[in-house]
C-alpha cells in the first residue's frame, strides 16, 4: 500500500511523465519518503549523503541561519516543487535547511548518486529535469530582479499576487488563501523590516485591499491590486 501511494504521486508528477509504468515502479524502490509537522526541520544542506527532495504535500520553506543563528528565509516551496542539491555538484549549502510551514508535509526524496543514474538511463527524464530547475532558476532570478528594482510596497504586492494567484480560492469574487507565514516571514522574502512589513499590510488593508490574519489571507479584488 505503502509503494503504491509513492508509485501513484510519481507516476502524477510532471517530472516523471516519460518513464513507463515500470520504470515508476523501479523508481520507487529508491526512493524515500518523509512526512513532517508543522515547524518540523528537514535538513540537507550539511548532509554528507545529498539528496534531491520533491515536496508531495504543504509548503516549506529554505532558511538558512546568519553570524548571530536568525533564520534567514531564502525561498517559500509549495506542492509539486524540487529542493535540495539540484544543480547535481558537489556544492555545499553549508547551514541551509527546510521548516515544515503547514500541519502536514510529505516528501519525496533521492539520493543524489542515484538520480544520476536514472538520469543516464533515461535522457527524456535528464531533459525534463533540466528543464523543471531552469524555470525555477528563472523564477527565482525574477525575485531578485525584483527586490532590486521595486520598492517595498510592489514587492508585497507582488508577492501577495503571485501567492493568490498559485493557491488561492475565488469565493464570491474574492480571493482567499492560508496564511502560513509570519509577519517576520513576509518581511524577509520581500527584504524589509518587520515594522516596515506591518505598516505596508496594515496600509493595504486600511485601503480594502487585503484582509489578514494569522490564518488566512483574503483579496478583495485581485485586478485591484494588481494595479497598485
């Protein structure tokens, strides 16, 4: 039973699409998988055996610690997405880990060595994971653009869209989400002060642009603020 919800999230993803049934199959012999919890850290930047993780259920997200052990958050990872050493080097990301951000995280994951080998095996899977981390690199080289060329205020907003726009749920012409980040956590990801995050939330929200709480996010009108 166990083989055969990893065997069915593999064959489902987008990465996988080009092995058959029984190369899925073979793969779920290497592959792990890890549930965790709320706040739950999953470590693999000191790990001495990389590995590749693929998120199957919840987000995370990638921190790293700075000179004084803050958590500096690097990067928010949601269903469906690839963390870990994916550029397939020996490169170290020293003190860099994954924290569980909903109730329930499931993960699927590989040992670096071993995807390798799949991958030269199978050049289709070798070029469809080339492709998966190009446009993640491409997304995230969109984010520091971003944080260079915009002011606090856009890069919320931005960031609030994006976020709307990937989870949430239109209810009567308005868009709700979970929030599972803190005010600190936001704050970080667009490259401001926590005071700095609460005075632009508590200004969107003054002008009827966003409703915010601990747990969830609503957008009155997602055009609206798009045009801020």
């Amino acid at each position: 039973m166990f083989d055969e919800l990893k065997y069915w999230y593999l064959r489902d993803h987008k990465l996988f699409r080009t092995l058959s049934m029984s190369q899925i199959r073979q793969l779920c012999i290497i592959t792990g998988f890890k549930k965790a919890q709320k706040g739950d850290v999953i470590y693999f930047g000191t790990s001495e055996m990389p590995r590749i993780y693929l998120l199957k259920k919840g987000s995370i997200k990638i921190v790293s610690l700075d000179d004084e052990g803050n958590e500096i958050v690097k990067d928010v990872i949601q269903k469906g997405d690839l963390f870990g050493h994916l550029e397939l080097d020996e490169g170290d990301e020293g003190n860099e880990y994954a924290k569980a951000l909903t109730p329930e995280v499931s993960i699927c994951s590989f040992l670096q060595s071993d995807f390798e080998q799949l991958m030269l095996k199978h050049p289709d899977l070798a070029l469809s994971y080339t492709k998966f981390v190009g446009l993640k690199m491409k997304r995230l080289r969109n984010n520091y653009n971003n944080l260079i060329s915009k002011d606090a205020k856009s890069r919320l907003v931005s960031f609030f869209t994006e976020w709307a726009e990937r989870e949430g749920t239109e209810i009567e012409g308005r868009i709700h989400f979970e929030n599972y980040l803190t005010q600190n956590d936001i704050a970080q990801i667009i490259c401001t002060s926590r005071q700095t995050a609460v005075q632009l939330l508590t200004e969107l929200e003054n002008k009827g642009l966003i409703y915010y709480s601990r747990k969830e996010i609503i957008i009155e009108n997602l055009q609206k603020l798009k045009e801020i």
